[in-house]
C-alpha cells in the first residue's frame, strides 16, 4: 500500500497545483492505532499528510454534501468550490447514490479511484486480545502484530480481522472515477454475502428477539453511526424532531429500536453496505444485520445492485410492471 500512497500525495499535490480542484477529501493517520480520520487537503504541501492503508474505514462520501454547501454568513453570489475525493468502491457507490439523489452536484466533483483490499475491523483486532485499548499495531507481509498495554502481544492474518463488510465486499474498485491509483481488485462475487441473514432467521422467533433486543440495548444514543452514513443528509433527523415527536431521546429499549428500525428503513434501497456505521459505533454494535436483511428484501423484490451506475435509477425510485406485489398482498 506504501506505492499506492506516494501516488495518491503525487496525484493530490498536482490536482492542487494546477488548480483541478479547490480542496482534496481523504484519510490522514490518527492518534491511536489502525485509526484514521477524514481530512480535507487545500495545498499541495499538505498531500503528504493524506495516507493509505487498512485504517481507511471512513465513508468519505458522508461530508461532500457539506462541502458543497453555501457557508453561513456569506451574502450574494456564491461558487461552490471544485472538490476531490478518494474513493474506494463503497465511497464510489454512496457518491453515485447522492448524485442521483440530488446531493451533491457531478460537476465540479474530481473522484480519484482506489483498488481496496478490504478494511481492518479494530473491535475485531481488539477482541482477539482480549482488551479495550490497542496501543500499537503493525501489518508486515499481511500479517497483523497487535500490541496491548501491559505487553501482551498477538500476531493475526489480516484476513482474520477484516471488517464483515469487507469480507462479501463485490465491488473493491471504484464504479465511477475520473483518474484512478494502483491497479483494481479483482471483482469477487460472495455468495455467502447474506450469511449472516440467513443463520439468523434460521432460530426461534423468541431467540431472535433476544439477541436483537440485547444487541441493541448497548446503543448509548451518540448517533456516531448516523454521522458516518453518507445516507443520512437529512436537515433534521426524524429523530430530533418535536413537532410531531416520533421517539423519545432516552436510552430506554423501546426508543433505541424505534430509532434504529427508523433509520434501517430509511436505508432501503439506498445502503451501499460499506459497514462504516459499525466502525464508528464505539459499543461494537452490529447494525449492518438489519441493514442487510433490508438490502435482501429489496434485492430479491425488485433487483439489481444499489448505486451502481449513474444511469440506472435506484431499485426504490423506479416502476415496473412486472414488479413483484404479493408483499402487499394479505396471506
């Protein structure tokens, strides 16, 4: 990956340089290991801060929006700046799916692919030590060293730690890029990519319910998933609202699952299952089963692949005559 970052500062600082874009949306380390942040580049100097490696979780796409929005404060004309960003094949898919969604605009937007090998899981690498906190870590030949404090050490594949998303991940190369770095993975077709889905709905009702109601019951209410999904853009989220009052803001099960279903359902036909809801949630939470089981139903009812090309509408934003209806149908 060490390449593939010296080209992505060389191709930022020439973008830059000669005035293709205003600013550069990327990755920059973090303080704490297998950890990066989002970062907005505006000269050329600071494309050596911009890094590539197995940390890159973040969906970039959620903060174009705001990038294209008109300041507070600022009166009259304005021109919103030329922006580019790197995008793997998750971040590509939620850019075409705010395109199409009326978001962001096309022009005056510089993608620049990126083959992705998949993402580090840190709660993964973090359970398998047995701890809270990583104090280092280091790939080597994809093997993973993972340091704890007080010593203790393990050393992993880096297939062992893959973030879910990544592990039934179809579309590692970028679907829509006006320049790309590195080569394109190879595109794998997961079979199993619904595994999950399907081991869970294979128990009792009542079981199900359990692990749902136990999983979700460790939700704290920060909405760190619902900043990190590209998808939620909304100017106020159901959720926050008091004219009418949908949920209440507490911590109790019922209002953390009506919160959660809300904003599940909100996703169908639109979620591009980049798993970066479960990277930022800092309980570990697993949301992408609900989110998957929706992306089945919508797959299965009315096909195709979410946000792949921008010139086929959404699978939710299209009719068809041989649409498949017996869901409406009383049994």
């Amino acid at each position: 990956m060490s390449q593939i970052q010296d080209q992505l500062r060389r191709e930022v600082a020439k973008l830059l340089e000669e005035k293709t874009v205003d600013l550069f949306l990327g990755y920059e380390d973090a303080d704490l290991p297998l950890k990066t942040v989002a970062r907005f580049i505006r000269t050329a100097q600071d494309a050596d801060r911009l890094v590539w490696n197995r940390s890159c979780t973040a969906n970039l796409a959620a903060l174009l929006p705001q990038a294209f929005k008109k300041p507070a404060g600022i009166r009259g004309d304005w021109t919103p700046p030329r922006v580019g960003v790197l995008a793997k094949g998750c971040v590509s898919r939620s850019i075409v799916g705010l395109i199409k969604a009326h978001q962001i605009p096309r022009e005056g937007l510089f993608i620049l692919g990126v083959g992705c090998d998949g993402m580090i899981d840190r709660h993964h690498a973090t359970q398998l030590l047995g701890i809270a906190e990583l104090v280092e870590a280091e790939i080597d030949d994809g093997a993973l060293r993972l340091r704890a404090t007080g010593g203790a050490e393990r050393v992993v594949d880096v297939s062992d730690v893959l973030a879910d998303a990544c592990s039934v991940c179809r579309f590692r190369a970028a679907v829509l890029a006006d320049a790309t770095i590195g080569d394109a993975p190879d595109t794998q077709e997961a079979a199993e990519r619904y595994a999950s889905v399907a081991t869970f709905e294979s128990k009792e009702m009542d079981e199900r319910w359990a692990e749902f109601a136990a999983e979700i019951s460790r939700c704290v209410r920060c909405y760190a998933c619902r900043e990190a999904c590209p998808n939620c853009y909304c100017t106020e989220c159901f959720a926050d609202e008091t004219e009418p009052k949908w949920i209440g803001a507490t911590t109790d099960l019922s209002d953390l699952i009506l919160f959660h279903l809300g904003r599940a359902f909100h996703q169908a036909g639109r979620c591009v299952d980049c798993g970066a809801c479960v990277a930022a949630c800092p309980q570990g939470i697993d949301l992408r089963l609900l989110n998957q089981k929706i992306n089945q139903d919508v797959e299965a009812l009315f096909g195709g692949d979410v946000s792949v090309s921008l010139d086929e509408p959404e699978p939710l934003c299209q009719f068809r005559m041989d649409d498949d209806q017996d869901f409406m149908t009383e049994p």
